[in-house]
C-alpha cells in the first residue's frame, strides 16, 4: 500500500491561509513526525488529516481511498484514522478497560481489551479509573484506545507535551516500540527537535504552511536543505566556503563535501555540527586561534563557546561539545569533514511569514 499521500494541500481559518501546498508521503507502516515551530501550521494539518478541518485545495489520499481534496471530503469517523490527543481525553467515569473497549462491538472487546492491554505494558490495570494512573500510564490507555479499532493510520497531537523530561523519553520509547510491533503507520506532531530525531523513521520539517524538506532523522540533521533548517535541527557552525564540486575550502583548510554540488564553483555556508569540531591546546594545520568564552556542564558532555582570534571568515561564535572540560582561556580549534553545502531559506518563505504572523527558523 502507498500509506498516506499529501499533494497540494491548501487550508485556511477564515481568510488567512495557514496550509500553502504541503506535500507529504508516510510510507505503509513507518513512523513519521511533522516538525515545526508554534504557528508554523502543523496542528492544521493534522486536523486536516483526521478529518476535523476542511482542505481548501489538493489532495490527501489514505491508501487508495482520497479523503479531501477540497470539494470531496470524507467525513472523520468514516476515515478509519486514529487520533491521541495532547491531554489523552480519557473518559473519567469508565476504566481502563472500557476506555479502551469503547467503540467496539460488546462480543470481542474483553480479548482485544487484554491484547491492548499487553501490548502498552498495562497488564493487571483494566479496573482501574483514569484518576489512578500516572500521567504515563494515561497516555499509554489513551494509545491503546485509539488502536483497539485498528486503524490504517493513527495521529499523535504532542501527546507527550505534558510530562517531565525523563518521563517523556521513556515514554515515547515505549510508544514507538509498541506502534512498529503494532505494525502501525503513525504521524507524530511535534515542536521538539529531540522527540522528532528519536521517535520517527521519517520527518517533516514544516515551515510557513509548506514542507520546507523531508528525509530521514540522519539525513535531516546531517544534510538539511538551507540553513534555517540546519539551526532549527541542533546547533550548528554555519562557516562561509568557496564551493567545488566535491569540496568546501574554508578558514578550517579544505573540507570534503557530504554530496557533490552542481552548477560549477560558487561561494556560499557550509554546515558543521558542533562534534565536528575539536579543540586542541597547540597549533595544528587547519585549526583556528581562539578566545574561550563559556564551557558549561552539561552532564552527558560539556558545551564550550569560543570566538575566534581572527574572525575572517568564520562565525562570531564557535560552539563546540566535548567529553571533557577545557579549562584554560584560549584553544586551538579544529574541524573534521564532511561539511554539507546549503542554500539560505528562500526570501518568499519569510515574505509570507510576516504576511500570516507565523514563526520563521
């Protein structure tokens, strides 16, 4: 099966568009996230998706059944989409075992309750009311409810928002453990760059309404499409380069390129991730002089800031991450390759940003 195909999807609230021609595949089975700022447009269209908000134009198509293309609409319970939102919205009158049971016919909701019960590590709790759960465990009910009717695609509105930090990651963990046992196809809405890298097989980064790029956790990271794309994915050295078409000749000395550009030698950023970079107390070819402004601590590594001597040519600020503290008030500061060329995010983006008020990266 084709899974979920987004073509051309416009949609409006009012007359401010917030939908300008998103496109979006999820692949039969995979688990993918939409990724972006507040205002950017991602709850729309997850709500598009599931049938609770109009499509103005284009396409969304489930498999070979087309739910909205603006004139046609197939209305939400008829959709066979499952849908988590932030809060789980568990019946607080019914248990664990009727939450998930609601909905399905009496003669086989005791053994699809304990399947789903088993399957989200809830064993042994179907009699209890929502108010004697943790905050997890709600949200693990609330998952299991959405798949008991087995749907072809389930939908996930930041369902992890509302929890501490150490519960989250262990949380989502164990959210997408259980959907790629439940063989489902998902889609994650998040703002958190974190949860996106770590829960999904693909992401969508969105931006102004549109996909602004989509590609693998690795690939987006490593290779993002521009530059806001590269600072909204993790902190990033962006150093001006003299492009070839498999090299990058910087400040640094000459970098190899992740893929080969087109178009012939030309000047332009190249990325370099903070663990790109290592620092050493002595000249060496290649590294930069520089001034150490702040290393902080940060548990799993340290975080160090430094400003180069001679800024020709290179950032104002350098951030580099490493294992072990660096103590002293200058460093010598050197890069390994790949470095990834990028463009700048394209100036109609941000045109259309300040037009609708929304959030740029």
């Amino acid at each position: 099966m084709s899974g979920l195909v987004i073509t051309g999807l416009r949609a409006a609230h009012g007359r401010t568009e917030i939908l300008s021609g998103v496109d979006m595949t999820v692949a039969d089975g995979a688990l993918a996230c939409v990724l972006g700022p507040s205002g950017c447009g991602k709850s729309t269209l997850l709500r598009v998706m599931a049938g609770f908000h109009p499509a103005a134009d284009g396409e969304v198509a489930l498999g070979a059944r087309l739910l909205d293309d603006g004139r046609r609409r197939l209305p939400a319970e008829r959709r066979r989409i499952g849908y988590v939102p932030q809060d789980g919205a568990l019946f607080p009158h019914l248990t664990v075992a009727g939450n998930i049971g609601f909905g399905l016919p009496r003669g086989r909701r005791r053994e699809k309750v304990a399947e789903l019960l088993a399957l989200v590590g809830l064993d042994g709790l179907g009699k209890r009311h929502p108010h004697q759960l943790s905050g997890g465990q709600q949200q693990r009910v609330a998952l299991a409810r959405a798949l008991a009717t087995e749907p072809e695609l389930l939908l996930l509105d930041e369902p992890f928002a509302a929890l501490d930090a150490a519960l989250r990651t262990e949380l989502r963990a164990e959210v997408a453990a259980t959907l790629r046992r439940a063989g489902a196809t998902a889609v994650l809405v998040t703002h958190d760059q974190e949860e996106a890298l770590s829960f999904a097989d693909t992401i969508a980064v969105m931006r102004d309404g549109r996909i602004a790029q989509q590609a693998t956790p690795r690939q987006l990271y490593q290779e993002p499409a521009d530059t806001g794309i590269a600072r909204f994915l993790g902190e990033a050295n962006l150093v001006p380069a003299a492009l070839t078409a498999d090299m990058a000749v910087t400040a640094f000395g000459s970098l190899p390129l992740t893929a080969t550009t087109a178009g012939g030698d030309r000047h332009g950023p190249v990325l370099l991730r903070p663990r790109q970079l290592r620092l050493s107390p002595e000249p060496r070819p290649g590294a930069i002089r520089a001034r150490v402004e702040t290393c902080r601590f940060r548990g799993h590594d340290h975080r160090i800031e430094l400003r180069p001597t001679v800024p020709d040519g290179l950032p104002d600020v350098l951030i580099v991450y490493s294992d072990a503290p660096w103590d002293a008030a200058e460093a010598y500061v050197e890069a390994q390759g790949p470095a990834h060329a990028m463009d700048e995010p394209g100036s109609g983006d941000r045109d259309r940003s300040r037009d609708h008020g929304m959030a740029t990266f």
